[in-house]
C-alpha cells in the first residue's frame, strides 16, 4: 500500500476521504490537550517546591495509564467502533483537566494525570488506526504522516503556549483551556462516520501468531521507544534545565524550543511518508536516530557552557526532525508488517512505544536529574544510540517480504 500516491492530487484525494479530517482534528485536540499540559504540571510541581522525581512522576503516571488503555482499545473499538471510543477518550481527557485548578498541583494531581491518561490512551490508538482504515490503497505514508501534522502542529502550538499561559495567567487558565479541547472533541467525533475495525478473518488468524506479531512488531517499537524517551526528559526538564541559566524564566526559552522541536516533528515526518510511499518504510530510520542523537547531545554540550540560552534553540529542532522522521517510519513499518484486520494491534503497539518511552523520560530522567541535567541529557542521547541502533537492525532482517506488506495492506478497506 505504500509504493503508489505519487500523484500531485494526492493529498486533495486523502483529504476528501469520509472521516479522515475529523480524525485529523480528534488527534490534534487529544495531542493539543496533552502538549498543553506536559510540561507545565512539571514545572508548576518543581515551583511549587517538589522534588524533580515527584514532577517526573505526574508524567509517569498519565503515561502508564495511558499505556494499560493503549492495550485495551483494540478490543474496545472492536465492540462500539471508532466514533464512540473517541467521543469517551475526548471526554476523559480533556474534562478532568480544570479540576487541575480546584485542588493545589501537588494534591490530587497524580489522580487527575490517571483519568487524563485513560482518555489519552483511547484517543491515540483509535485515532491513529481509524486513519489508516480509511487511507485510499497507495496512501499508507501520506496518511500516517498526516497524523504526524497533527501531533507536530499540537506540539508546535501548544507545548509553548501552556509554559506561555502559564507564566502570564497562571495553572487555572491552562488547565481550563485543556478542558475546552476535550470539549470541542465531542463534536468532532460526532462528525465521524460509523466505522468499526476490519473484522478479523480465519486466514488472518492462521497466518499469524502472537509469537508472530511480536516478532514483526517489536523492532518498530523498540526503535521508538528509543527517540521517545528522550523526548519525554526534553518535555519534561528543558524547562526546569534553563531557568538554573535565565533564574526564573526558562519557560519563556523552553517554550519557543519544544514549539520548534514541534515544528522539526512535522517536517520530518512530511518528509518520511513522502519517502516511504515511494521507497517503503525503513529510508528514513537511520537519519532519523542520528539527528535525535545529535540534538540530544547539543542540548547537553551548550549546558556545560555559558552561552545564550537561545541558542538551545537550535538542539531542540535538530532532535524534532530526526523524532518526526523516526515516528513515521515506525509507525508506517508496523502497519505494514500486520493484516489489515489488526490494524488496532500495530496502532496500538507504536502508541505505546511513544507513550512508554515519554513515561520512561520524565520518571527515570527525574531520577537522573538529581545527578545534574547535562547527565540526563547525555544519557538520553546515549539511549537513543544503543537501544535504537540495535532495534534499527532487527527490525529490518524481521521485515515481511514486498508481496506480503502489500498483500496486508493493499486493499481499500469499505467504511
């Protein structure tokens, strides 16, 4: 499915297929609503007089929600179809977010991170695999690279725009806004049409075991885990790291960075589907891991040096195109490598990836933090290198022939 959608029209012909703007917009409000979020209650936490791993741990525990619902949405979708798994996980996501301003941000917050996260999870798995159950045959890259647009357009948005209402109106004007994004998703699900999952066919149950669907999908996720848990220690310290440089105002800096780490996650993940439509999945691996390396490495390099924090600007972006080139391609691989009855399994799989490894970032770099955040940032760097490189390479020798990747996923699935 992936080798054709070539044609100038392509993307117009995406556009115009039923359902796929509303899940466009249901997906940038779920990462709209949790960009704006990420890395506030961290730094509010720290403010407030926290320790670094107790900020870590808010993430820590949206994300491991998030995580345990990812596994559960298949079988929910399955049950009561796209439209209402996404009108609930809108309504757990966003709602509870101003109560974020009733209680003091470091009582009840972990709770409220909890039922947040059970929305996020809902959200990411259904929206992801509804895109690519809709997707015309020949438009697998494009498709996902779209959902790409949205998560980059969110983080490009409104991971500066939290620190930015932090520091201006305070939590209560942040956290109420999430609410009025899960609100706004109601109505987009509405508009959704009545999609269930690809009911899965005996042949698909022989052609592939669990043991099989491990083995096919765990290079994919390996691979994102690798850049995706750097990318939660930037979410979740980028922020706490400059203001020990700027005394008080590193969420001004830190802002316009995770705005352009957004921003370099769009372009790279354009820039992938395009290649893997044309070459299939796996060109843009490489590159990808080495541009996160290297942006990791410079956030920790200009951290041992007195220099102009704007000047963190530039890491940040470097790391954004090697994550938006590495999640298109990982995304796009696990689609590929399963039938398109378990389209919800390898959504799932990479969701996870993404979510396990934002976790992993703020919980076990919160740890590491106490060590001094050029340590934590080296580390994450080192990361993205040793466990990326490894799963790279795996999953490659476990990629399904061409005849089967197409065989799966050739064929117009009829919503």
């Amino acid at each position: 499915m992936t080798r054709g959608g070539t044609e100038p029209g392509a993307l117009s012909q995406l556009t115009r297929t039923p359902g796929i703007l509303a899940a466009f917009a249901l997906v940038l409000l779920a990462f709209g609503g949790f960009s704006l979020l990420l890395p506030v209650v961290p730094l509010a936490v720290v403010r407030g007089g926290g320790s670094e791993f107790v900020a870590g741990a808010t993430t820590g525990v949206f994300m491991t929600v998030t995580v345990l619902f990812q596994l559960a949405t298949p079988r929910i979708t399955a049950a009561i179809g796209y439209r209402w798994v996404l009108a609930v996980g809108s309504a757990l996501l966003g709602l509870p977010s101003g109560l974020l301003a009733v209680f003091d941000v470091s009582f009840g917050v972990l709770a409220i991170s909890a039922v947040r996260g059970a929305g996020f999870g809902m959200m990411t798995v259904a929206g992801s695999a509804l895109v690519a159950e809709l997707a015309p045959a020949g438009m697998l890259g494009r498709a996902t690279s779209l959902i790409g647009l949205a998560i980059g357009i969110s983080e490009a948005l409104f991971l500066p725009a939290g620190l930015w209402l932090l520091e201006a109106f305070g939590l209560p004007v942040v956290a109420w806004s999430a609410t009025a994004f899960g609100v706004v998703g109601l109505f987009a699900a509405a508009r959704l049409p009545n999609v269930y999952p690809t009911p899965t066919k005996p042949a698909d149950r022989a052609a592939l075991s669990t043991k099989q669907v491990l083995i096919l999908l765990v290079g994919p996720f390996l691979v994102m885990l690798a850049v995706s848990l750097p990318y939660g220690a930037a979410a979740s310290f980028l922020s706490p790291a400059l203001d020990e440089i700027v005394h008080g105002s590193g969420a001004v800096v830190a802002g316009v960075g995770l705005g352009l780490l957004g921003a370099g996650v769009i372009v790279g993940r354009t820039f992938a589907g395009n290649i893997s439509d044309r070459r299939g999945p796996g060109a843009m691996v490489w590159p990808g891991l080495g541009l996160a390396a290297l942006g990791m490495i410079g956030i920790a390099v200009l951290l041992t040096v007195e220099v102009n924090p704007w000047w963190f600007l530039v890491p940040t972006m470097v790391f954004g195109l090697g994550f938006g080139a590495v999640q298109n391609d990982a995304l796009v691989a696990s689609f590929e490598r399963m039938p398109r009855s378990r389209l919800g399994t390898a959504s799932a799989s990479w969701n996870i990836s993404f979510d396990t490894g934002t976790g992993l970032g703020s919980i076990v770099m919160g740890g590491l933090a106490g060590f001094g955040y050029v340590v934590l940032f080296a580390v994450s760097a080192a990361i993205v290198l040793v466990v990326g490189a490894p799963a790279a390479i795996y999953a490659r020798r476990t990629r399904p022939p061409r005849d089967l990747t197409q065989l799966q996923t050739g064929d117009k699935v009829d919503g």
